[in-house]
C-alpha cells in the first residue's frame, strides 16, 4: 500500500492529504468545497487539468481526522513540507 503525504498546520489547525507522486508536480485548476452541513465542517476536494483527485483540505482537522494521522504528518511551521 502507498503511503500517503499529509501535512497539518497546529495553528491553523489545517491538514491537507496529498494523492499524488511526490515526485510529480501536480497543480489543482479546481476545488470543490464539501457541503460543510453535510461533513460536519470544511473539507476541500482539489482536482487536476483532467479531473482526477489531486487532494483534500481538512480545516479543523483535529477534529475530522484520527490523532495518529495528525501525529505522523509533516508540519510546515516547523520543518519544510
């Protein structure tokens, strides 16, 4: 199974979900915001020039994803992502 990249931000209290090649220099060209009633808060969907799912932005992530995974991720405030 691949690992997954996921930055979190403590002070923001924001994570995002990489689904993408670390390797491959992937830009998003659109975002769809989840319907925040509907996920309970602000969850973002970024997708590439041909539709794919690039990634997914987690606002008050300690809330929304399981401590381990906010734990193990890289934190650009203090190390480069």
């Amino acid at each position: 199974m691949a690992e997954l990249r996921v930055t979190y931000d403590e002070a923001a209290d924001a994570a995002y979900v990489y689904l993408t090649d670390p390797q491959d220099r992937v830009t998003s060209v659109r975002m769809h915001a989840c319907d925040p009633v509907d996920v309970d808060g602000m969850i973002n969907l970024d997708f590439d020039e041909q539709g794919r799912l690039i990634g997914i932005e987690v606002l008050a992530a300690g809330s929304k994803l399981p401590e381990y995974l906010l734990r193990s991720a890289q934190h650009p405030d203090t190390e480069s992502a």
